[in-house]
C-alpha cells in the first residue's frame, strides 16, 4: 500500500487566490481527517469525515475552508480565498475503526 | 473537548542518556495514542493504550497508561540520534473517534 497520499507537496500562492488540496486515503479506511499544523498552534483538526459523510467540521476556521468527501478514495480541501495567515502545513490522515492515523506526507502551504 | 498536556515542551539529551514525556488530563481518557514526528516528516503512529495500568514496549521505549487513564507517559531507554523528532500523545474522545493531539516534546539527542 503507497499509504495516503496528498498532493501537491508544496504550493505556493498569492493572498486572494484558491487553493485545493487533494487527498488519497488508505484503501478499506473508513475515517479521514484534515488537520493543519503550525508552530504557534500545534496540531489542530479541521474536519472529519466518517464513510464519507462530514462529521464534525467545528475546527474548519471560517467560511472560506471547505472540503468534501465525493467517495471513499479521494477528498479535498478548498482555501477561497486564501490569507497569508492560511500558511502551514496540511495533513490530511486515514483510519480504520478509531485504530492509528495513517498520516500523509502533508502539504506546505504558503500564501503571500 | 478534552485537552492534553503535555510535557516537557522540549528536551536536550545526551546520546545514550534516557528520556521521558508526560501527557496529563483533567478528565479520564477513553485511550490515548503515541505519535513520532521527525523534522519535516509527518506524524507516524506509535502505539495505542487502551486499559488502566497498561504498559507496553517497542524496543528500547516503554509506554504507561495510568491507572486512572488521565496520564500517560512515553520513555526512551539509551537515546539514539535516531530518535531526534516529536513525540506527541493525542487522546481519543470515545464516541466521536477523532484525536486531539498534545503539544508535543521536541526531543534532541546530542551526539
């Protein structure tokens, strides 16, 4: 198994443009989470989907994030549009059953 | 939801010498889970504790769950360079099945 994975790696872009991250999670898991990470902030979670289905999205900041599970192999996050303050690193992670996160190589955000 | 803390905030340690992390919470943890970040990587599952008192071990590290499930603590025996990264624990709220994770210990190892 590749294990999840997100794209791209690195985006780079310009304050009030929209930025879509994308992610693959584990085969057979049923749980996927989105969670950013900065210095200041730690590990913070911003949504979380259960088959498909958004359970609890209390961490997305503010109306500009969305993110949508179509089906259970791929999802996105959506940033429109973006802030400088928006800069960090996004995880996207998968599971099985409240097992152990499988998390993805992350996504380094910078908005200029 | 239920918050961790969790301690020290940074550690320097010699190579070879041993290392500890603690996390505590207010409230009683259904189970709590391990995470090693390396520098630049992502977080990577450790192991996860799910009953009072439980103790666990992987190689030279050795996790406690404690007996009222509202700490938990991770120690490294003999350190090794490879063990530079951070080691967050992140507690499981039962019913909702989503992690909120600690603050983390950087742990450096000094050669």
């Amino acid at each position: 198994d590749a294990g999840v994975i997100q794209s791209p790696r690195h985006e780079v872009t310009e304050m009030g443009q929209e930025v879509t991250l994308r992610c693959k999670p584990i085969s057979g898991h049923n749980s996927l989470f989105w969670y950013r990470q900065t210095m200041m902030r730690g590990l913070e979670l911003l949504i979380y989907f259960n088959n498909n289905v958004p359970i609890d999205d209390s961490g997305m900041p503010e109306d500009r994030f969305s993110a949508k599970m179509p089906n259970a192999s791929f999802s996105t996050l959506k940033i429109q549009p973006s802030e400088p303050r928006d800069s960090a690193v996004y995880f996207c992670a998968s599971s099985f059953d409240g097992g152990g996160y499988t998390f993805g190589s992350g996504t380094r955000l910078t908005v200029v | 939801g239920q918050q961790v803390m969790q301690i020290p905030q940074y550690q320097h340690v010699q190579e070879g010498e041993d290392f500890t992390t603690y996390c505590n919470s207010s409230t009683t943890l259904s189970n709590i889970q391990w995470y090693k970040q390396r520098p630049g990587g992502h977080p990577v599952f450790l192991i996860q504790l799910v009953k009072s008192g439980e103790v666990k071990k992987q190689k030279r590290l050795t996790f406690q769950f404690g007996e009222a499930k509202k700490n938990s603590s991770l120690h490294i025996t003999a350190t090794q360079t490879t063990d530079v990264g951070t080691y967050f624990c992140a507690e499981d709220s039962g019913s909702a099945r989503q992690l909120t994770f600690g603050s983390g210990t950087q742990l450096t190892v000094l050669p």
